[in-house]
C-alpha cells in the first residue's frame, strides 16, 4: 500500500510518525512510503535519511501526493485548523491513524472525516490488553514525560538531588513526591531516584504500591482509595473522598523539593491535588512539575505551557507536549508502536478491503469508518 | 571577634559567605556576626533566620558597621567595580576573606588592601594537603559544577540517557564523554553514569585512571600524559602533545550525545580541547558543557556566559558562576569551608594578634597583610 507522512504542523510538535528505521521495514514488506520534505528534521530524521531508508520524499501541495495516499500516519490530526477540511486531501475510502484524540479534539473534525468517508484509527485508543502492548503509545509517550518530568525537576531545583558526603560534610538528599503511579510516574519514581532523590509516591490505587516499592520509593497509603478501571486508570474519586485525599497530601507536599504530579482521568480536566494553600506552605526553590497540564493540570496555580514562580519562590512547570521535548527517541517509540498497529492491521486484512471488525484492536482503535462514526464515547460528544 | 558578611553584589553571584547554620555555631563561640540585609535571599536563607541564629541583620551605608567589624568574609571580592575603594569601609589592619582570585582579579584590588594596610586570605589559595580538606572551597564549588554540569547536559539532550527496555523496542543509552577528570569530572562521571549513560573520561593524569573506573566510566587511555602538580591539577602540555590529545579526542567527541569539559589550568586562559571541526563533526541534538568557560572556554564555539546552537544543531552551554546554580547548597558548603578555616586562624592567634605566619595554610593563603603584597605569583603580576 501507499503510505503517506507529513510534516506535523501542531504547535510545540516536533515528533514525526515514521522514522527511516521503519519507513525501512515498510518498503521492505513491498509498501511505498511518502515522507513530506522535512518531516522528520525536528527530530533529528534529514530527507536523505529517508531516501537512504527507500522512501520518496515528496514537496508541494498536499493535493499532489496526499491523494495518491492509501493511508495517512502522523503523530496529530493533520491541519485542524486548516481552512480547508482536515484529511481534505485524502481520496475517500482512504486511511487516517494518529492520535486523533476522540475524547478532546474538536468533534467537526471527526465530522469531517465521516462526511468524507475516510476511515480513522486513533492511536491513543488501543486497548491496555498483552497482545496490544507493542502498539500502545500512550505508554510509550508516559515513558518519556516520566523521565524528563524527573530531570525537569532536577534541574530546576537549586539543591542537590543526591545525599553527598564531603569533607565540608554532608549535604541531604532532596525530598521527592510523585502523585500518580501510572506509567508516567514509575518512570519519574525510577529516574529521580537513580538521581539520588529521597522518593515518596502516591496513588489512590492500592495495587501499584509492589511496583512503586520495587523501584525505591516509599508508598505513601492513604485510606482514600479507588479501584482501577479496565484500561488501567484510576477511577475518580467522590468529592468527599478528593477532599479526604487532598487533606493528607497537605504535609508530604509542604515537606518536598520537588513534586511531580501526573494524575489523569481520560476525557475529563484533571483533578486538583496540589492547592494554592499548599503551595504556598512549600519552601523557596521547591518545584513542581505538573505533566496533567493538557488536560488544565494538578497544580491550582499551573498555567498549561508556562513557568510560574509563586511570591514565596515556587517554580511550577507545567510543560505541554512534554515529550516532543525529547523528539528523536519519542518518534522512534511513535513509529515503532505505528509499525506494531499497522502489521496488525494487515493482518487483519486491511490491504484486502476485507478488514475483520471484531478483533478487539481493531473495534476499540477504529473512530470512523465507512460514513460512520464508531466509537462510542465520540458518537455521545456528537450528539450531546 | 566582629564578623561582618556583606551582600554578594557580583554579576550572577547568588551565594552567602555564612549561612545561619554556621553563624549559630560562631555565635555559640563568642563571636558577633553582622549580616547585610537580604544577604542569604538568593540562597534562600532570610534575615530572620539569621536573626534566630544569633546575628545582628544590618542595614544602609557600609561605612555604618563595616568599620566595627574585625573580619569581613565574602564568596567575592566586595565592591570590586565601585566608585570608592574596594573594602574601603574597613578599618586599617582588618581582616578580608573571600575568593579574591590573586591570579585573576584586576591588580588594583589588591594594591588597595595593601595601602590601607588590610590582612586579606584568599579562600582559593587552600593548599590541597589533607588537613585543610574541610577548607577546601575550589573542592566545593567544583562538586557543585560537576553535578549541575551532568543535569544541564541530560536536560538539554532530546534523548533519554539510560537503556529503555520497552514494549515497543530497545533505546540503546546516552554516550557522554567527560574531559578532565578532577573534582568537578569526577562529580560529573558519577551523576551520568546514575542516570543510566554511558560514560568514558578523559584526563592526561594516568593517576586518576582508577577512581574513573571506579565511578562506573572507561577511562580514555590517550598516549599523551602530564604529571600532576602539587596540587592535583595537571600540568600544561608542549605545545605538539596538546596537538596530538586534539587529533585522539576528534573520534571520541564526534560519537558522543554529551561531552562535558572541565580542563583548567591556574592562571591561564583554559586549553582548547573541542576545536570548531569537532563540533562539526558532531550530531544534531549533541550538547557541549564547558564548565571552563570562565577562563574563555574548552571548546573553541563556547562563548561564556550564553548558550550556542550552531548550525548543525550542537546546542553548547558555558555557564558562568555555575556554583550560583545550586545557592542554597554552594553556600552551605563554602559556608562549612570558611568556618573550618576561621577556626584554623583563630587556633594560629589571629584574634590574639598573634598570627603564626610560618603555618602553611596560613601562608599559602594569606595574600596581603601589613602593607605588603605577600602572594608570590600576585606579586610577580604585580611587577610584571
């Protein structure tokens, strides 16, 4: 099949889909693939690379090569805001993968794609089952914003991280909290203690406490607690039980250098655990990183994309797309994860028009097909 | 005796020359500290926290309390730039202490202390013998650099540092290659290798082979090799062995996500250790840390005090006052150093009027005292 990749045009968007270490493997299995000039320099990809790699790298209008696209990957949905439609350059029937977002993009985009009879898989959909492991980039993305959450912080911090033992004598190491133990938190967990760092972590999720533990942090057990849903995320809590969390976080906050939040519920702002009060209880030089700052942030005083220092000298990242931060190894999770989904896809007989729509990969990743919007929670955002 | 701690008014200085940990322990001994307002703010110590351990917080014109005060110690030299006298508000035959660089600073610093008949000791001066370890502030500061140097690098690399084993595939780890592998090399190696990179150092020393493995990197075995001096620093190469240490590092830089460069040599302008063809020869996304930057640069592009991204994308750092970085921790530990070597002065009776002159930390670091220069090499640049 032919496969196009653009250059993204995101704000803040330096990742690419496809890496030439894949575009390889693609031409290998008798794919074409079409990289758009300059696709991949921000992640440090040159179009010689992706020539070397056997793709054609293609300049101009996107109604010259998007056409001849059987499917189109990127990291984001191509020109959102375009003023022409989104996708507009893809022939119907044709194929759209990205991280569409379906619980946050702008519905007339997904609209768009209906009425112009594309079909859209949505990467940030792939279902935390074993066998969808390799595809699920929303783990590989947590990976990355976990660690450079970790050397943010670091670096932030006007104090060491490690304990240091001198003939000047000793300097204590620094004071750790990580809220949220998902993904991105095991990986803040284990970069900021290899750092040297004092880690403490929470969670309202009892099981995660062995992995947290293991890693070389303590758990700190709160009575609020909550189950997980199926995909693995903490379910959110009732008031009065936010309340009860928010409450004990009081003092491990005031007692930390640095605070990592990473507390996410798909589909809804995330939740407050950082307060102003608490804020203002930190000491001078403390910082907090709050990775939630796409979805409005953990932090009461986060401002998503900007740095805030508080009159009492607390500085608050709330960085947004973190892991465009660290393009080249993001794109090569990306791509990999992409290259798992598309084989899938083949598979499950896409090349042949003969896709089987009850693999539960293919169901639960696939948001518009065949003049029909098919996922779930996007068909309720429409009609709502 | 009356201890006077002046505001730090250097360019990007953000250290305190006595913190309230050591001001309550001088106190406890006798002593009267004077501290300048908003002295410790920018190392995150307040007035009343100095108040609490016992000093008296003074403010307005120096000439106020400099002149009761017996002994004024500094992180600076104090007003060097000012209209009247540096150290004019001092009483004759009062003590300076401070880092007064007497092979740096300009000379008519120093032909002031002496004409108005001052005692000044030089805290970089501390000879490196076991018993003045605990004074030993370039030690310090250069543990300071070493670690701020090894989180700028990973901060600014859009890589990950460690190995991810992952479900979608390897990341294989950072390459960071320290040059020099003293104090601040050595603090450099430990803080990447924690970070999970791979580590290989360079130093013309072969003595220092073995604490560079035992920190976890391989030692760069290069044909060239100086002797240390007296005091642990290497020597300066002839001019064709500096040559050939150029040509054997070319490979090494090229490879390596992060080079870290801290070649000094007292006195002199730093040795050029990455030439310009290097930096070419080295990959988008690369970074170079030169912490010699305040004797002009390692690397022939660094240019002191900004950050470069040159055209290939090779972002270098050359921070100036890099121990300012971590304030709150550089202070501490200078703060240690220098009540460790009042101790010592007050033991060879300087409060006494009895200084014992012969005592070679007393020496080696006093560098004016009773209207005459007594520094060797300050008082050759003097004649010179």
């Amino acid at each position: 099949m032919i496969i196009a990749v653009p250059r993204e045009r995101g704000a803040r968007e330096r990742r690419v889909a496809l890496i030439p270490e894949t575009v390889a493997k693609l031409v290998k299995a008798d794919h074409a693939v079409l990289v758009e000039e300059g696709a991949g320099i921000a992640s440090g990809f040159s179009d010689q690379q992706y020539r070397d790699a056997g793709a054609t790298v293609v300049a101009g209008s996107k109604s010259d090569w998007m056409r001849d696209a059987d499917i189109a990957v990127s990291v984001q949905v191509i020109d959102p805001s375009a003023q022409d439609l989104p996708y507009a350059h893809l022939r119907a029937g044709a194929v759209a993968i990205g991280m569409l977002g379906p619980l946050s993009t702008d519905v007339e985009v997904f609209k768009a794609l209906r009425d112009r009879n594309l079909t859209a898989f949505s990467m940030d959909a792939i279902p935390r089952i074993s066998r969808a492991q390799s595809m699920d980039v929303l783990s590989s993305m947590s990976t990355v914003a976990g660690y450079r959450a970790a050397l943010i912080g670091a670096e932030r911090l006007p104090r060491f991280f490690p304990l240091l033992m001198t003939a000047a004598g000793t300097i204590t190491p620094a004071k750790v909290l990580i809220l949220g133990a998902g993904v991105a938190g095991l990986q803040a967990i284990a970069t900021t203690h290899r750092l040297g760092a004092v880690v403490q972590a929470f969670d309202t999720r009892p099981v995660v406490r062995e992995q947290v533990e293991s890693l070389g942090a303590s758990f700190l057990a709160l009575e609020v607690q909550s189950q997980q849903t199926q995909d693995g995320y903490a379910q959110a809590l009732a008031e009065d039980a936010h309340q009860a969390e928010v409450n004990l976080l009081s003092k491990p906050v005031a007692e930390a250098d640095v605070v990592i939040t990473t507390a996410l519920i798909p589909g809804r702002p995330a939740p407050i655990l950082v307060t102003e009060e608490m804020v203002k209880s930190m000491r001078p030089g403390a910082v907090i990183v709050d990775l939630a700052a796409e979805a409005g942030g953990n932090c009461a005083l986060s401002r998503p994309g900007e740095t805030v220092v508080t009159d009492n000298g607390v500085t608050i990242e709330a960085p947004l797309n973190i892991a465009s931060q660290l393009a080249p190894h993001a794109s090569q999770l990306y791509s990999r994860n992409v290259y798992n989904f598309l084989t899938h896809l083949f598979a499950m007989g896409l090349a042949d028009k003969a896709l089987n729509l009850d693999d539960e990969i293919v169901a639960r990743t696939m948001i518009v097909h065949d003049g029909t919007i098919t996922h779930e929670a996007l068909k309720n955002r429409i009609n709502a």
